[in-house]
C-alpha cells in the first residue's frame, strides 16, 4: 500500500508539472515595472496692456490736447504710449505690431506723414521678435507737410482713435 500510495503521489506530481511546463499553468518569464515621475506641464504667458494714458507733444516737446489741438502745415506730432510686454515660456518669442495708423480718409495723402511705431526699452530702440517681458514705448509721428499751399486740408481730420497693438507669438528664430 505504501509503493501504491507513492506512486499515486508521484503521478499526480508528474502530471502537475507536466501542466505547468506544457502552457496550461501560471509559468512566466521574467519582467520587472517601475514608475516614472514625469512632472506637470505649465504653460508661458503672453499679453501686452497699456501702461496709463498715451501721451501727445509737439514739435517743441510741449504736452497737447490733441482733442482741442488744429495743426497747421509744417506742425509734426508725436504720440507716445508705454507699453508692458509679457513674454514668459522658454522658447517664447512675439512680434509687437500697431494697427489704425495708416493713410485715413480727411488729408491729402500727399500732405501728411505718419510713421509706423517706433519701439523703445530704455531708451534703445528694440526690434521684432521680442523674447523677454519688459516695457516698451511705443512712439508714432504724424507730421503735416509744410509743402501743403493754398487752403489745402483746411478741417480735414486724421483719426487716429483705433490704433491698436497686437502682440503675435511666433517661433523664436533659430529653433525648429
């Protein structure tokens, strides 16, 4: 009874292991896991906003109403506005546009002049793209041509009460 017994328990090993190894059982090769900590992703920032009210001089560098001032031809204007610039992201880059300060109906076009803004830090004149917050001033010229004779532009307006600037993110020269 003793050999029956050990055989019985030694056939019932047999088949146990013969159905590991034969792919019915639980036998798997080697693996290992770990986690990673890959961090949050922040995004940058980008804004432009007036820095208080924009401000008009004359040739002479003498604040003026614009709303009572009448120019006269050779009269050359100039408006200022700062301007704060945020530019926050690693690879950030912008461009600083003004728009509404092209040729508006009212004077010959012949007879004025206005430039496109001029940009400032600092007092150095600074060059799209900007990459860094900072501020910046703005500074347009509108100058009425002392060549205008005879009544030429007498009442005419220039509207210059939509400029706008727009600060347009783009991929910063150099990365791909």
């Amino acid at each position: 009874m003793k050999n029956a017994t050990l055989i019985k328990g030694a056939g019932a090993i047999a088949v146990g292991a013969g159905l590991l190894l034969g792919g019915g059982g639980t036998l798997a090769w080697w693996n290992a896991a770990d986690s990673a900590a890959p961090g949050t992703i922040v995004a940058g920032d980008l804004n432009v906003a007036k820095a208080g009210a924009g401000v008009w001089t004359d040739r002479a560098g003498n604040t003026i109403d614009v709303a009572s001032y009448k120019v006269v031809p050779g009269d050359k204007l100039t408006f200022t506005q700062t301007l704060t610039v945020t530019l926050t992201g690693d690879k950030m880059a912008a461009e600083l546009t003004a728009t509404g300060t092209g040729a508006s109906s009212g004077f010959t076009a012949g007879n004025v002049a206005v430039t496109t803004p001029v940009l400032t830090s600092g007092g150095t004149v600074i060059t799209n793209p900007l990459t860094t917050s900072k501020t910046v001033t703005a500074t347009i010229t509108f100058e009425f041509k002392s060549s205008a004779t005879g009544r030429a532009d007498t009442t005419a307006s220039y509207d210059l009460g939509n400029v706008a600037f727009t600060l347009t993110q783009i991929q910063q020269p150099g990365l791909a």
